[in-house]
C-alpha cells in the first residue's frame, strides 16, 4: 500500500510521530487521556456514515473506520504522523441501529434494545506512513424489559442524542444493563487493550 497524499513513511527508530485523533468525540479523547494518550491535533473526518444496503454490521463499522483515517490523512500536510480513527456501531443481529439524533430515535432504539441481548462493535483503524492496522472489537449487552416510563424518562434526559444506538452505557442507561460480556471501554467508544497496542506498534508516546 502506497503512503497516503501528504503523509510522509515513518522511522519508527527515531522521535515518537504525532498523533492525530480522526475523531471529535470528547468520550473517545477521556479513554486516550486516562490511558496517558493525548493526541497532537484532533481533526474530525467528515464522511458519509449512512450503512449500505444490505451492509452487515462488522462491515460496516471498518469501512468507515477505514475512511475516517484515510480522509484526515489525506488532508495532513504538517509532517510525519499516525492517524487514529475509529467506528462504533450497536447492532441487534444483522440490523444496524442509527445513531440517535432525535428524542423518536433514541425512543425506537430503546424499544428494540428492552429485554433483548446486542452487539457493540468498534473498528479501531491507525494509519501511518505505508501501513494501516485495524481491530475490530465486540462486546455483548444484555438490557432488562424497560418500562414506559424508564423509556420516557430516559429520553427526557436527552442523554441518548448523538450515541449509537440511543444510549451511552457511561451515564443513566448504565442502570439498563443487566450483563457485559466484553471490553467496556469498547462500549463507551474506544476498546483501550486494543488501541494501545495498536498505538505501540507506531511508537506512538505515552504521556
């Protein structure tokens, strides 16, 4: 795989490359911040996050993952770097839940996770010089049977506006959840384990 345009091969050998976050979510910067990560630049990558059709879940997640990282490195012109991106999708099997952007969304995410088991998979991409390495990581929750008013309360909150799958599991859906089976941090945003050992591979700086 050639370099992307602007990103120049790094020598692993020498000072650790900059980091660059192909994210703006605050959530994902506190997991990097509480495992002594703090990128150089955060550069949020504006692509199309609409599923295809037909488009499986895990698919879905890499490919914009992939294009996350791709499109900010592309856009790089200050040196040498490791682009960091990553994609999390909630999936109930093969169904692939929006992220909630209305109080109706969140409302129907809720009602299809209430008492039933789900996915949630994150695509971890970094990009640096000739070589991408990816992980894709999954987690298993389990809801209880919400009630009306659990739902409506919870939508109320406004708490599961701009997640996937209308909840952050780090704040009052938290109460929601009867069983984990997997990387919690995955579930906020960003699996660390995983990230981490990605991000060493680079010779990318723990602070």
């Amino acid at each position: 795989m050639t370099s992307p345009k602007g990103v120049s091969p790094i020598a692993l050998n020498k000072s650790p490359p900059h980091l660059v976050l192909a994210s703006e979510s605050p959530r994902r910067l506190a997991l990097l911040a509480q495992a002594g990560i703090v990128p150089d630049a955060v550069k949020p990558a504006s692509v199309d996050e609409t599923p295809l059709k037909g488009e499986l879940p895990r698919a879905y997640a890499m490919r914009v993952a992939r294009a996350k990282a791709e499109t900010v490195a592309h856009a790089w012109s200050d040196g040498p770097a490791v682009f960091l991106a990553a994609d999390t999708a909630v999936a109930c099997g093969r169904r692939i839940l929006p992220k909630a952007e209305t109080d109706e969304e969140v409302r129907t995410c809720l009602d299809i996770l209430s008492g039933r088991r789900h996915q949630v998979l994150t695509a971890v991409v970094v990009l640096g010089g000739s070589r991408m390495r990816t992980r894709l990581v999954e987690t298993r929750i389990a809801f209880k049977r919400l009630t009306e008013d659990e739902i409506a309360a919870y939508v109320r909150s406004r708490e599961g506006l701009g997640k996937a799958g209308g909840y952050a599991i780090q704040g009052r859906a938290e109460t929601f959840v009867r069983q984990v089976n997997g990387s919690y941090s995955n579930v906020v945003g960003l699996p660390l384990l995983e990230t981490m050992g990605l991000l060493g591979s680079y010779g990318v700086a723990i602070s």
